[in-house]
C-alpha cells in the first residue's frame, strides 16, 4: 500500500525530477548556511556551502541529459 502525505488523500503528488530536486537541496543548504554564520558556526557554514556547491553541480549535470 503507498503512503502519500497526509491531507488530502487525493492523488500522490508529481513526482519531481533530478534538477528541481538538486535545486530544491541547494535553496535548503544556502539557507541554513545563512542560519550558521549568524549563530557565529563557522565550520558548519562552510560545509553547508560545499554541500550547496555539489547540489548546483548535480542539478547542472542533470540538465545536461
């Protein structure tokens, strides 16, 4: 049986594709990059920004095919 997000009980909703995923994962890392170096979390929002850096690559890689 499929599990589909609670609420509406409708159709499961449109699967998404690899670029708007990387791109969705890049919007979310530089966000909570922005949050780290408020909190003064140094390291944290250097790995955050690398992670964002590899999710752009992924998500021009997938536009590529």
């Amino acid at each position: 049986m499929a599990s589909y997000a609670r609420g509406g009980g409708g159709l499961p909703p449109t699967p998404v594709n690899p670029q708007e995923s990387a791109r969705y994962t890049r919007e979310m890392l530089e966000s909570l990059r922005k949050i780290a170096l408020s909190q003064g979390q140094g390291l944290l929002a250097h790995l955050l920004g690398l992670a964002a850096v590899e999710a752009k690559h992924l998500g021009d890689q997938a536009q590529d095919t």
